[in-house]
C-alpha cells in the first residue's frame, strides 16, 4: 500500500512541478501535465515504478478525472448558449468527424494495402478503425484548457462543448462498429437507437426526481446532503449511460446538464451553501486531484520507440489528422455565422483526441483489428493533437480576447 501511494504521490508532485515551469514561460499548464506523463513513462522508470496494480489504478483515476471534468462544463456552461449555437455544434461535429475519417480511410486502403496485408490483416477493416480514430474527439482535454484559459462560459467555448458533446455519441457508434468488426455481431448498432431513447426518457426522470431531493435537502439544511446529492447525481447518470452501453461520458455532461437545470429553483435559497461553493468543492477535487492523472495517463501509454517503425506512415497520418478536423470544420463556413478565425481555432479543438483514440486504439490491438504499427501510430496522434491545441487557442485568445465571445 505504501508503495502504490509513493507512486500516486510522485505522479502529483511531477505533474505539480512541470506545470508550474510551464506556466512561468507561458506555456498551457496541459502540456506540462502530459510532459509529466511521458518522463514518467521513459521504459526505465516505468518498469521500476508502475506494477500492473497502480498502473491501473492510475487508469481508474484517470477515468474518474475525465467523468468530473464533464460533469463540470455541463454544470457551468450555460445551456441557453448551447441551445443557441446547436446548428453549429452539429455541422461542426459531423463534418469533423466525417472529414477526417474519409481521409485517414484513404490514405491507409490505397496507400498501405500490400504492407496490411503481407502483415495477414484486413485492409479495410485497418483502414476502418484507423478512419474513426482519426474521427474522434477527446472533449475533457477541451474542457480543462477552457476552464485554464477562463473561457468555459463563452459563445466559443459553449459551440465546442456543443459539438464534443455530439462527438461523443460518435465515438460510441465507432467503438460499436469496432467491437462489430470483430465479433461479426451487428447487433450493437441495431441496439443503439433504443438504448439512446431509454437513456433519454430515463434522464428525464431523475430530472424530476432530482427537483424533488432539493427541495427536501433544503427543508433539512444540511450542506453534505447537496453535496452527497451532487457526486450520487454525476454517478448514477454516468453509470445508466454506461450501462445502456453509451458510453460515461455522455452521463457525465448530461448530469451537469441536468443539475444546473434543477439548481434554477433552488438558487434562490441561502439556507445551504450555494451552488457556486458546493461546485468550487468539486472543481477544485477535480482540477487539483483527478484531472492531473488523466493528462498523466496519456503520457504513460506513449512509448518513444514507436516513432520509428515507420516513419512514411507516422508522417502521413500526422498531415492528415491534422488537416481533416481543421478541414472538416473550416468547410460549415457557407451555414455558419461564425468567422473563418473562430472556426479555426474549434477546429483545432476539434482535433485534440486524448484518451480517446488511445481506446480505439487499444481496444482494436485487443481483438487483433490492426497491426503494431498502426496502433504505435494512433498512440502518437494521440498525443501530439492534445499538446497543440492548447498552443493555438492560447495564443489566438491573447492576440484577440474578444475572438471566444
């Protein structure tokens, strides 16, 4: 036990102590936690210090730190802005997602046929998952940049939660089709539309119920009971979308969602603390505990060695990655009202995938769906799309506060 908590310990002052260099040369605190990460994560040091054990630990940690970062920018983003750029968001995330996904396809089936198939794989099945990991967005990394930047609450910043949002069910109809390319099974795509109606009028329930409970907690005055209320309400939404098999992180944003529609009545009571403190408690449990083992987390999984397995295919899919969110966004242009400036910083945000495509990615090596190369690749992009984003959006917001409202 001590061993796993020295571990823990020195996974938050590394994380604590690069962030902070970071921030005296202005560079995204972000980037210093996945830096963290990654020294952690040099083949030496792994191997002495991260068991199984608190490697997984670490993953559950990393988990909980994704769950709350959603489950706070759907509490603090304000809903009527969302509802106000929903055309946006969606354009935003279909094209996003179907842009990149047509080009990373491309570039694998015509460009790496005869190497997948000498190596005994599928060429279009490679080439499917490789399309819908480059689809993909990671939303918490979005959402901890913002929430650094103080832009959470911003006409740019409710499009992009908007569009992650969107993103999400996304990459639960991927993981699907992933999960149906190897069993052979379709039966999780047919499922998709019930279980998403079911998660619906379900929510719509603990909508009610939720009025119900603050309205009693606030009869009995005590401060640990909202609280208590508000940690049962992101996980018991987390886990009915879990499982309904779509995924916890459309939970976690609903359950913002849902709290801060419940709140509306009950702000107007001072008999409990306020909503603005019992959030504070939980966004600095998130920030200063949870989130740094998320960025930790991406860092571990990447392995220098990969970068040179194949460095054509390494080079091509970092273009592409790039250039088809950025791409895939810039292209609503004709159906927006946003500028061509905002569009391209979204896309950039579009085109952090963390964790997510780490998922893809192992979930695809697991059932034997893509060779060693291309899972090296996607961990890369993985990495290397969260660290940029954070650059762009930093330097286009100081160059121009006025361009995220």
């Amino acid at each position: 036990m001590i061993g796993i908590i020295s571990v823990l310990l020195l996974c938050l002052i590394s994380s604590f102590l690069i962030k902070e260099i970071f921030r005296k040369f202005n560079v995204p605190m972000v980037v210093g936690q996945i830096l963290a990460g990654i020294i952690l994560g040099i083949p030496i040091i792994k191997t002495i210090l991260f068991t199984h054990q608190i490697t997984s630990i670490i993953e559950f940690l990393s988990h909980l730190g994704i769950l709350f970062l959603l489950f706070l920018a759907g509490w603090e983003i304000d809903i009527r802005k969302i509802i106000r750029s929903a055309k946006d968001s969606v354009l935003i995330s279909l094209f996003s997602a179907f842009v990149p996904f047509i080009l990373g396809f491309s570039f694998i089936y015509f460009g790496f046929n005869s190497f997948i198939t000498s190596q005994g794989f599928n060429p279009l099945i490679v080439a499917t998952v490789f399309g819908i990991a480059l689809s993909v967005t990671a939303e918490a990394t979005s959402v901890k940049v913002l929430m650094d930047l103080k832009v959470l609450n911003t006409k740019i910043g409710a499009i992009m939660i908007g569009a992650g949002a969107i993103d999400d069910i996304i990459e639960v109809l991927g993981l699907s089709l992933v999960v149906l390319l190897a069993s052979g099974s379709i039966q999780n795509l047919l499922l998709f539309p019930i279980q998403l109606f079911l998660f619906v009028i379900l929510c719509f329930i603990f909508f009610k119920l939720i009025s119900k409970i603050l309205r009693y907690v606030e009869i009995k005055e005590t401060d640990e009971d909202l609280y208590l209320l508000t940690l049962l309400l992101v996980f018991g939404i987390a886990t009915l979308s879990e499982y309904l098999q779509l995924g916890y992180l459309i939970g976690a944003i609903v359950a913002g969602f849902l709290l801060q529609s419940s709140m509306i009545k009950f702000r107007k009571t001072k008999k409990v603390k306020t909503e603005e403190q019992i959030r504070e408690a939980i966004r600095l449990m998130t920030l200063a505990f949870l989130a740094p083992f998320f960025f930790i987390n991406i860092g571990l999984n990447f392995e220098f060695d990969t970068l040179f397995i194949n460095p054509l295919l390494l080079i091509g899919s970092t273009i592409i990655a790039f250039i088809g969110k950025i791409l895939g966004t810039l292209i609503i242009k004709p159906f927006s009202k946003l500028s061509l400036k905002q569009l391209y910083i979204i896309g950039w945000a579009m085109n952090s995938r963390g964790a997510v495509e780490l998922i893809i990615a192992l979930t695809s090596l697991q059932f034997g769906l893509i060779p060693l190369e291309i899972f090296s690749v996607l961990i890369f992009l993985s990495l290397i799309t969260t660290i940029t984003f954070p650059f762009v959006l930093q330097r286009e917001i100081m160059k121009n506060p006025k361009i995220v409202k």
